[in-house]
C-alpha cells in the first residue's frame, strides 16, 4: 500500500490536504472522504457489494479520474 497513491486519490476525490497528514493516516483519510461521497449519494452505511460490483466501480472511478489526471498534468499509466 502506498500513502503517497492514498493522498493523491484522496485529492482528486475532493480532500483538501496541507501537506502536514501523517503518511500512516493516508488509508483513513481516503476513506473518509469516500464515505463523504457515499453519503451525498444517499448510499446506505455499511452495504456490501459483490466482487463483480466493487470491479465495476473500481473501473468506473479509474475512466472518471482519467481526464482529471491528465488535467493536472499527472503522469498517466494502467498501474495506479
């Protein structure tokens, strides 16, 4: 696991991070913010989700951030 990918998914997802979050807090802060985005979309606490749906949004997220990684100017590849 790389807190360097959680900080930067965490960014492009909305966070607003100074620079100052510790690197072993890097998974909570994702998360957080993930449960942020789950709980605007009405998304109920606690579902559970198939393999084959936790595929589907994995690669929807990857085809959403795309554009905004190369907005930033992100070095783009297939291995996040």
């Amino acid at each position: 696991m790389s807190p360097d990918r959680h900080f930067e998914g965490a960014r492009l997802l909305g966070a607003n991070l100074t620079g100052k979050e510790r690197r072993e807090d890097a998974g909570n802060i994702l998360g957080d913010v993930l449960r942020g985005i789950m709980q605007t979309m009405k998304i109920p606490n606690g579902i559970r989700f198939r393999k084959e749906i936790v595929a589907i949004l994995s690669f929807l997220l990857v085809i959403l951030l795309f554009p905004v990684r190369l907005a930033m100017g992100v070095r783009t590849s297939l291995s996040w």
